[in-house]
C-alpha cells in the first residue's frame, strides 16, 4: 500500500507565468492538479491552490525474467485519488466545489530495474473530464539510470 499526500500553492498577487499554475510541484514535477489526479487531462485545473491525495494498491506478480540479478517483474495496482483546487483561472468542466476524484487499475512491468511501463485505466468518479469521455486509458515508460 502506497500513499501520497502534497500541497501546492502560489501566491498570485501580481502576475503569474501560466507554468506555475499548471505545474504541481514536488519531488517530481507533475502538470497540474488533473495529472495529480489520475484519468482528467494533463494541463488542465489551473489553480493557486492544489491539494491531492493518492492511495494506491499495488501487487507484485512473480519474476518473470532474471538476468544478473535484474528481474522482468510485472504487478498491478488498483488506486483511488483525490484532489481539490482553489482560486481557478478557469475550470474546465463540472467540478463540485473544486473537487476531482477518481478511480482505476493498472499493470505494470519493471523490465530489469532501468525501465518501467504502465498501463492504466481511469474512471473519473468526481468531476468530468473535459471531454466527456467515461474512462482514459494511459500508457507511460520511463527509463532511469
């Protein structure tokens, strides 16, 4: 079990770049409260105040590969997040009192600990996405050294 707690906030008495809107900060740059919370679109909720919340579920299958003492390890992860934002520029679509939440699953693969893929799909639970649509799927691969 995973969770994950942050808050942003930038004070916009003057003018602010629309990065800093968009960007949720962190230990890992992240684009905005919608890619906080999973499912919505990246860029999108363009807010002062962002506070979000992820709780994920995540089970590691057996070893599929192992070379040298690299595994190819596959698992998947059922996840539930939950985000609010305040002092919007704009909000793109219904959110009640500034509230997006969602739901999904996952599989990942950590192929030999330098790359990861995942595949998710999201079920946006409070709030809608911008265009409508009921679910997204997302695909992301991330090599490290």
């Amino acid at each position: 079990a995973g969770s994950y707690f942050s808050i942003d906030y930038a004070d916009a008495r003057r003018q602010m770049p629309l990065y800093v809107m968009q960007s949720f900060g962190g230990t890992e740059l992240r684009e905005g409260l919608a890619d906080s919370v999973r499912g919505f679109e990246k860029y999108s909720w363009d807010t002062q105040l962002k506070i979000v919340h992820n709780f994920d579920l995540r089970f590691n299958l057996p070893v599929l590969y192992s070379f040298r003492g690299r595994d190819l390890l596959p698992g998947f992860v059922v996840y539930f997040d939950l985000g609010y934002g305040a002092l919007y520029w704009h909000d793109p679509s219904n959110t009640p009192g500034g509230f997006l939440g969602s739901t999904g699953i996952g599989l990942f693969l950590d192929l030999l600990e330098f790359t990861c893929a995942h595949v998710y799909l999201n079920f946006p639970l409070i709030g809608e996405r911008i265009d409508g649509a009921p679910a997204a799927l997302d695909l992301s691969i991330r090599v490290h050294f």
